[in-house]
C-alpha cells in the first residue's frame, strides 16, 4: 500500500528520528611569544598552542575535551558556540568561523548527537581572562602537539586535527600573520609566525617573492619615516634589518594564475 503524501495537514515530527542533541564545539588555537633572555640578540619563542577545558561530569569526567555544549532551540549554532565558550572558559568577543560537522555514529555515550565545529586562531591577549566555569573543572592552553597526542574526550582530538588544517590554510591564504606581529616587523618576525603555524613552510625566496611576485606585490610595503627614508631595526638581530608594515590590499588568489 503506498504512503500518502505529506501535506501541512498530515504532517508530524512524530514521523522522523530526530538526534538527541547539537552541541557546538570551539577550537581557539592563539600563537605565544616568550622573549629569549640570552646574550646575542635573537626571535622570541613562538609556539602554537590550542585552549582546552576539563571536564567536570560524566561523560568523560576529567578529560580534557575542546570547549562547548549543547545548542538551545531558541538560539543559533553560532550563538550557541559563543556562549558555551564565555560559559565554559570566560572567553568573549572571539570571531569564530563554522568549518563542518561530527556524526559519526557513537561519537558520544549520550546518544545520536551530532556537534557542529568552530574554529579561531587568536591574539593571546584575547585569552588572558580565561577561566574555568559551567562544566569545566580547569581551563588551560597546550601546545597543539601535545594536545594531539593526548586522549581528548569524544572525537575532540579529530575536530582539532581538522581544525588544524583550517588554520593552516588560513595562515597561508590570508594576512592573518598580521594579527601576531608589531605594526611594524622584520621578514624574519614574518616568517616565523608563518612557520610557528605551519612548520614545514620553507621559501628560500620569501622576501622576492612576498615583496615582487605578482599576485603578493602591495600586501607588505617598507616603513619610512617622514623624510622618507628607510627604517631599519636591530631588535631581534646583530644587524638592522628592513622594517615592514601590512598594507590594505588583499591578494585575488587563483589556482590558475
């Protein structure tokens, strides 16, 4: 016997398993910088690292997991990414972005649940108030290494393998670097951001080609004082190297050019 066709009238969710829940998961990667006290002159220590909660309850009490919760039907996944991140680790005003969906079936004891992930990388002055609250019984930043290869609840340590990888990319698509450096900097300070996010960048021709190939020229430019001469610095070198500024100009990318 066929089924009748649904209509507004003899319509019911009864009709349709829905999951158990939408969690909103948040990676919040930053890059921190700690000054070398040593006799010559050189760049700071930067490492990518990645904010982790503790969880206080079952499931996977004690674990560190990736902050989030459970959505609200009265609110957006976004919204409810936002406010499971201040609730949990007391992080506001972050711009985070979607980048996909975990259901693999099992992910979570509780039952069908399907989390939607979000990711940011971060100045480490926006995570300076964290703090632990909500569901979690610590808040910390690890190393990304280290966290990887530590068991994180759920299939936390997925999504941040994943989010990784959106960093990543986003590091070398975008001016994001600019974000990790004085307003003024050298190619080396550049660079390093550049590496401390993706370790196995290597250009051998960076300052060429960052300063002269086509589809960069106008991202960076020199700094020059008011006479119009170059300023150099010494800051982290023996020798004063070529100070540097972002411009505005953003870089139309294409595979085919």
């Amino acid at each position: 016997m066929t089924e009748p066709l649904e209509t507004a009238a003899n319509y019911s969710s009864k009709n349709y398993r829905t999951p158990d829940g939408a969690p909103a998961d948040i990676v919040i990667f930053t890059i921190t910088s700690t000054e070398r006290h040593t006799a010559q002159k050189s760049l700071p220590i930067r490492e990518l690292q990645v904010l982790l909660i503790q969880r206080k309850s079952w499931p996977f009490e004690g674990q560190w997991a990736l902050p989030g919760g459970f959505s609200m039907e009265t609110e957006t996944l976004l919204d409810s990414a936002k406010r499971e991140l201040q609730e949990e680790t007391g992080v506001n005003d972050v711009h985070i972005e979607y980048f996909n969906a975990y259901s693999t079936p099992q992910r979570d004891p509780r039952g069908w649940i399907i989390s939607h992930a979000f990711f940011a990388l971060v100045h480490e002055s926006l995570l300076a108030q964290r703090s632990a609250a909500d569901d979690a019984a610590d808040v910390r930043l690890f190393s990304v290494n280290e966290a990887l290869s530590m068991e994180l609840a759920f299939d936390h340590q997925a999504i941040l393998s994943d989010a990784l990888r959106q960093i990543q990319q986003k590091m070398l698509t975008t001016s994001i670097a600019k974000e990790f450096l004085p307003e003024h900097f050298t190619i080396s300070e550049l660079y390093q951001v550049i590496q401390t996010v993706v370790p196995e960048f290597e250009e051998r021709n960076f300052i060429r080609k960052i300063t002269s190939t086509q589809s960069r020229k106008g991202l960076i430019e020199e700094v020059r004082d008011r006479k119009g001469e170059l300023l150099m610095s010494n800051r982290y070198s023996q020798r004063a190297a070529q100070l540097y500024q972002f411009t505005d100009y953003v870089p139309q990318l294409s595979i085919y050019s």
